[in-house]
C-alpha cells in the first residue's frame, strides 16, 4: 500500500526487504485502525529541539516541570534511545460530531475538551501501538532481522508534533499544534520507536499562509506570535495543568470550559477536510456532551470517580476539577446557580473553597455576599473573602 497524495510519492515494490516491510507495516497500520503513517529518523527534530530549549529557558512551561524534566532525552531523540533507527508515526482521528464552539454560547454548562469526552486515549492508542508493534517484530524476524521497538504516547519525553511533522503526517499549525490536510486539527499521535532503518517517508510543509483565525480567537490571548505559546495564559495549561488557584485576572476569560480549550483547533480551515471519529471510543459520552454545571459540583470523591472512571478528566482529581466548575458558575451570570455554589463554601479542599467564594462575588450582591462571609483558617481562601467583598462593594458603588 502506497501514499498518493501530493506529499508522498508512490514507493516502487522493488523487492528490498526493508522498504516492502514499510509498505506492509503501513496497510498494517490502517487495518488496526490508524488514519495516517509515517516515518522519519530520530535526527530529524534538531531544530525543533533547540526551540523547546529556548521556550524552557525561558520559563514558559508554567507548573509543567516534566518538560523541563529529562529536557536532553525531550529534544533529542537520539538521547532517549541511541539504538533507535526509525520512528515510526501514527495519527488517529477523534474528530467531533458537532462544532464544540456551539457550547461557549450556552454558560449554564460545561465545555469540556472534544478529546476527554470518553475513554483516555493515551490507554486506547497504546493497545494499538503495542499490536503493530508486535506484528512489526514478527515479520521483521521473517525477514531475517531482528527487532526491538518502543512505543509511546505523550507519557515520555518525546516530541511527537515535530516527529509527526518529520514524518509528513502534518505541520505544526500557528496554534503549535499538528495540523493535517487530512484531519484537519483533531487526532491524536502514537510513536514506534524501532531499531530497523525503514525507509523513511517525506516530511511536510507548512499550508497555514496568512491566515490567523487560531490566533485571533484565543479568549485569553496565549499566542505572544504565530507559532509561539505562553502556557501560562492557555486555558487548557489552566484548567489542566495548575494544581492551585487560577489567577484572578484569567478566570472571567475563560468562560464555561471546565477542562482544557478546543478553540484554536475548532477553527481552522483545514477542518473542512475533517472526519467523524470512526471509533466508538472517541464519540462523546451524552452525560459529557452538554453537561449541566449544577449537577458537576455536587460531585463529592466517590461520584467523580465513577463519573469519569476511564477518562483523562479524571487524572486532574477532583478538586482542580470542581476548582474548574465553580469558575464556569461565577462566569455564568446565573443567580439560580447561588445555591449548587453555596454548598461547597465548607469544601474540605481549600481549592474548592476560593473557587466557591469567588464564584459567589460574581452571583451576589454585596450584603448577600457579605452575610454569607466567614474566616477562613486558609490564607488564599482568607484573601478571596476579603477580595470578594471589595469587589462587591465597588460593583455596586458603580
């Protein structure tokens, strides 16, 4: 099986035990159920590895100290497994049915990542990358070579934007995220990292051209220029990736998006070109489509869990979740929701409880939210009380 596109070029079958095995490993791919292949060399990413030393340097990353974390093995392939020969890429397309951005006009629910709808896909995309991978070393064996591979998906130190971009599955979009001509914004990559020399596949170029829509459209204004992100502004690093408060200054802008952002992606022109998902794993579970912001903060530890047993919302616990929640709340304007905020001012979690109070200055007014104020042991929560009722007062001083 062949590439016909105009980013590949037809492989001649000329018998070559390596270049046959690629052309079998990549129908292999597509029967398992990937919707795009490629392969590059470890080195191919130099230039993007010098690009994350500098974001690094430049203390971009925020709470995320894992990428700063084993940063040599991150930026240079090579590092993290000198024997490796190839890296084989995958994408998967988890495409939406519907346009996420319809969400933002409807503030009494959440908006939750079009990719945390269901089942984890980091659990979902290994098993596949674990089957091809044993078929690889099968047939590599039948061929008389011996195969040793790794496989990985976004839980290592591995670059796997410009990985895929190396292997033409797609460039780097203005967002800094892989966009194809394919699949638009929405999939998902998954990297065999293997000791055979495959022949290797023709990288891709860059089709974003003038345009800017990705840019334009961040509520937060994370992009400080195309292709370059201050994590620390981007909604999904906020309602994600920070384990405590989220700056006072970002929570009126981040609306009703309860875990991560999909508006860069929701965008692009390229989507035009985009699929449904095909697999049942990645289509919205309807208790996650359009859900009531209400019902999630009555969630106590056992309720989140079997909520979101299976899916990637779950890794953030809890708190952060509700954390998340109660700011969607305040931004909702919505003074039938006073009562669902009211309930978790007694949180255990002093997370839960700044968030609840904050949310309350928003819903309240100022004797309504000062009748209601206590003293909080918790400094930060302290500081919410006392901001809140600043806030208030000169709210309604005009």
């Amino acid at each position: 099986m062949t590439r016909t596109d105009s980013v590949f070029t037809p492989d001649p079958i000329d018998g070559a035990p390596m270049q046959a095995l690629r052309i079998a490993l990549e129908a292999r791919a597509f029967d398992e159920g990937f919707a795009d292949f490629g392969v590059c060399a470890p080195g191919d990413v130099a230039e993007a590895g010098a690009k994350l030393r500098r974001w690094v340097e430049e203390g971009r990353q925020g709470d995320m100290a894992w990428m700063a974390d084993r940063l040599d093995w991150r930026a240079d392939p090579r590092e993290l497994w000198p024997e490796a020969r190839s890296v084989i890429m995958l994408a998967e397309n988890y495409g939406p049915a519907e346009d996420p951005l319809m969400l933002l006009g409807l503030p009494e629910r959440g908006s939750i990542s079009v990719y945390a709808r269901n089942r984890d896909y980091h659990d979902v995309v290994k098993k596949r990358l674990k089957r091809l991978g044993r078929w690889l070393i099968e047939e590599a064996a039948k061929c008389g070579e011996q195969a040793e591979i790794k496989v990985f998906v976004d839980t290592a130190p591995v670059m796997e934007k410009p990985l895929a971009e190396a292997a033409g599955l797609g460039w780097r979009g203005k967002h800094t995220n892989l966009v194809s001509r394919k699949l638009g914004s929405w999939l998902f990559l998954g990297a065999i990292f293997t000791t055979l020399d495959l022949p290797k596949t023709r990288a891709e170029t860059d089709h974003c051209g003038a345009c800017r829509r990705c840019l334009d459209i961040c509520p937060t204004a994370a992009f400080t220029a195309p292709y370059q992100l201050d994590a620390e502004r981007c909604i999904s690093y906020l309602t994600i990736e920070l384990k405590g408060p989220i700056p006072r200054q970002m929570r009126p802008l981040i609306g009703n998006r309860i875990y991560g952002c999909d508006d860069c992606l929701a965008v692009c022109p390229w989507n035009k070109f985009a699929q449904v998902a095909k697999d049942s794993a990645y289509w919205a579970r309807i208790e996650l489509t359009r859900p009531m912001l209400i019902h999630l903060a009555g969630l106590d530890e056992v309720g989140f869990r079997t909520v979101f047993t299976g899916s990637p919302i779950k890794r953030i616990g809890r708190d952060r979740f509700l954390r998340n929640v109660l700011i969607a709340m305040g931004n909702s304007r919505d003074p039938s929701q006073v009562w669902a905020v009211r309930s978790r001012l007694d949180d255990a979690s002093p997370l839960v409880r700044g968030a609840a109070v904050w949310a309350l200055s928003r819903l309240s007014s100022h004797a309504e939210f000062k009748a209601l104020a206590v003293v909080d042991p918790d400094p930060d929560v302290a500081e919410e009380w006392r901001l809140g009722l600043a806030e208030t007062a000169a709210r309604e001083a005009g």
